[in-house]
C-alpha cells in the first residue's frame, strides 16, 4: 500500500515540475490602436504614423504647384514603389508607403491629376488584345488609339543613419526620406520634397520585419 501510495506521489511530482504540462500563462487581448498615433511597441525606425505623416505632407505640398496641379489638361503621373528605394537599415515595405501616398494624392487631387497604373500593364495589354481580336466586345468606353502615357514619376529614397552605445547599449537612428517629381519626357526634376526626418534613441532592440 505504501509503495502504491509513493508511486502516484512520484508521478505527481514529474507532471507538476514538467514545463510542458505546466499550466500556460494568459496573453494579452489585442488593442485597437490609432495608426497615426504611437503605438504600444515602438522603436527607432519608422511606424505607420510617420507612413501617415509623411503622406499628409507630400500632398499638402504637391496641391500647391500651380505649375504641376494647376494646368489646363490634369497631368498623368505614376505613383507605385518602383522607384521607393530603401537603403535604411531598416527593413520597409515601399508597397505600403506608396499605396499610402497614391491614395491621398487620388482622394485630395480630385480629378487635378490622373494617375497610371504600370503595375496593371500586363492585364491592360491582354485586354486590348482581346478587344482586338473581337473575342469580346469594346466595352463601354471604346476602344483607345494607345495605352496613356505619362507626365510624371514619383521617385524616392529612404535612407538612415544609426549609431550605438556598446556602454549603455543605447541604440540611436536617424531616418530620412526624400520623394521626388520626375518629368519622364526631359527627365527634369520638377519638385523635391522637403526631407522627412526622424531621430530616435532605444534602449530595448525593437525587430521590424
């Protein structure tokens, strides 16, 4: 009896000292937050209300070229991350940052400009073929003499600058981006931003991926 009674003792004592069959610990509810204000985790790098501000800023700035908004014929211009080079040492993804910017410039242009899409351009193209070929009919639009072509180009670059404290393990960045309006028939730089800048310093690594 005593030897049956130390048996289940021992097995007790290996469920409730294994960490696998320990009981886990609750998480933590998710939290809506404002995207254009600081969230929870931050870091040095960049986060979605500097993507939001940097945005707001570009627009702001653009709508008041009477030289780019202000002519007769709206101007076409292209606004995809083709040309959103990263060279930071932060890991970004340009899609998000330019979807951002391609959708306030549509929503606050409001026919001022006209925006291509180059990313479509193979389903543009299969189209056209099949209109062409009568295996559908022309739509309602009819059909075009040639795909639109472009005034301009949104280009940017996104670079950074970081420096560390072996000491005290402090991390510090600087973040700079710089967008620019290419006229793709000169090749002339019409318009460059003014330089979005951040500086930021941490003491806990935050990993952006």
């Amino acid at each position: 009896m005593n030897r049956l009674i130390g048996c289940f003792g021992a097995v007790a004592l290996i469920f409730s000292a294994s960490p696998g069959l320990a009981k886990k610990k609750d998480g933590h509810a998710a939290v809506d937050l404002d995207p254009s204000g600081r969230g929870l985790v931050t870091g040095t790098g960049f986060e979605s209300r500097d993507i939001i501000g940097m945005a707001d800023r570009l627009v702001r700035d653009l709508l008041q070229r009477p030289d780019i908004v202000g002519t007769a014929t709206p101007p076409r211009i292209i606004v995809d991350s083709s040309r959103l080079v990263n060279k930071s040492s932060q890991r970004l993804d340009t899609d998000m940052i330019s979807d951002q910017l391609r959708a306030q410039l549509m929503r606050a242009a409001q026919g001022r400009m006209r925006f291509l899409s180059r990313e479509a351009m193979e389903d543009v193209m299969a189209e056209r073929e099949l209109k062409r070929t009568g295996t559908v009919d022309v739509a309602t639009r009819g059909l075009a003499k040639a795909v639109a072509g472009s005034d301009f180009k949104l280009t940017g670059r996104i670079t950074s600058l970081d420096a560390r404290n072996n000491n005290t393990g402090m991390m510090q960045r600087s973040m700079q981006v710089i967008f620019e309006l290419i006229d793709l028939e000169t090749s002339e730089s019409v318009y460059i931003s003014e330089p979005y800048v951040t500086l930021r310093a941490q003491g806990d690594d935050v990993v952006y991926r």
